[in-house]
C-alpha cells in the first residue's frame, strides 16, 4: 500500500518540524513548506492526499492557498491549524474550502485522531468513484448510465441524486451527517438548505419505496441527518 503524502505548510520552523516529525512516526510522507507561494507550488507540481495548512503564512496566507486548491480539487482534505482562533475565523477557513479547523496550542493526539479520519474520508470517496451498481429490495442503481430501475418503473438521476444514493450505499445503516452530505455531494460552491436536501429524500422514496409515506429504507434522524437501510 502507498503511503499517505500530506503536505504540511507552517512558517514555524520548530513547530513544522515537530509536527513533521510526528506525522513521519504515524507513517505518512511528508512534504513541508514554509510559506503560501511554495505549498501551491508544491500542489501543483505532486500528488497529496492531505494538507496540513496554516493560516498567517508569509507571501500568500493560509485562505488564499486553499481557495487555490479549491480551484483544481474540490476533494482534497485541507485541515486548517492555525493561532487564528476566533469563530469568525473558523467560518472562513471552512468557508475557503476547509474540511476541518484546529487552533493553537493543540493536542497532539487530536491532531493526529483528525488527521487520521481525513484520510478515512478520502479513501471512503474514492471508493465511491468505483461504485458502479447497487441493488436492495427490488432496486436497481446503475452508476454509470444513471438508470435506477425501481419497483416503480425505470428512471434516470441527476449527478447529485446518484452522489447521493451512492454515500447512502457505502454507510448502510450509519447516520450521515447533513454536514457530510454538503462537503461530499456539494463540495463547497453551492450550500442547500436543509430542505433541498429533504427534498431529495422524498424524491428517493417515491423513486424505491413500497409506500413512500412508511419509508423503510430512508429515513430522517430528526436533528442529525439521514440513515439508509437496505
């Protein structure tokens, strides 16, 4: 298995090397970089699976960089780890395309436990991309023409639908978060409301349900998200 390359951009020396150090004890191949210019440079120029990114960086600061990413990968994790600590802060990192924000002085064991399920996140969304066909209760997906042939009859998706129902498929029986459906099926351009996403819940329903009004395959958890079952 290929290791984990993270590029780790902090102006620090002593911390950057810290962190670097700790991370190569995790396994992960690590690419540090001390200011904004040169970690997209290094975007551009290599393959990353994960950046580690501060935000008061000499040349271009943390948010630019990241918007730059942004522009050519929608999916690359970014954890922002930043002395920038205020709430107003936090939005705009997220904001910029951050999957994640932690301020300094921080906790090596934390950081390590985010850095890890960033990297989980990543491998469950290239998993995704290799979903082709999924069938339950009567039910089939064909993720490559976009045909669902359902109890009901047959019916093309959307390219949302289908993120949609294929996130469902890799977590049956798991609660996800309104917050994952946004950062995974939307990226970070277009922010539904909770009822757009409802509404794609219902379409799903009248699509594959037996009775769309008892669902038995998804269901809505009240102030958390949405559960599929098969």
């Amino acid at each position: 298995m290929n290791l984990r390359r993270i590029l780790l951009v902090e102006d620090e020396k002593s911390l950057r090397e810290a962190i670097k150090f700790n991370l190569e004890k995790e396994g992960y191949e690590i690419v540090s970089v001390a200011d904004g210019k040169k970690a997209v440079h290094e975007f551009n120029t290599q393959h990353f699976d994960l950046v580690v990114l501060d935000i008061m960086l000499p040349e271009l600061n943390g948010l630019e960089v990241c918007e730059q990413i942004r522009l050519e990968n929608k999916t690359l994790p970014i954890l922002f780890l930043t002395a920038r600590d205020t709430s107003s802060d936090v939005i705009k990192g997220l904001k910029a395309g951050g999957d994640d924000y932690m301020t300094k002085p921080f906790n090596l064991e934390e950081f390590l436990l985010r850095v890890r399920n960033l990297l989980k996140r990543l491998m469950s969304n290239n998993d995704l991309e290799e979903f082709e066909t999924y069938s339950f209760a009567g039910n089939t997906i064909n993720f490559n023409t976009f045909i669902a042939k359902s109890i009901h009859g047959e019916r093309h998706l959307t390219s949302k639908e289908a993120k949609l129902l294929k996130l469902f498929f890799m977590h049956p029986g798991e609660v996800v978060s309104r917050k994952d459906i946004l950062r995974q099926v939307w990226g970070y351009d277009v922010y539904p409301t909770t009822r757009t996403i409802d509404n794609f819940i219902l379409s799903f329903r009248k699509y594959f349900e037996s009775n769309p009004r008892q669902p038995k395959h998804f269901l809505s958890v009240r102030g958390v998200g949405y559960k599929f079952e098969q």
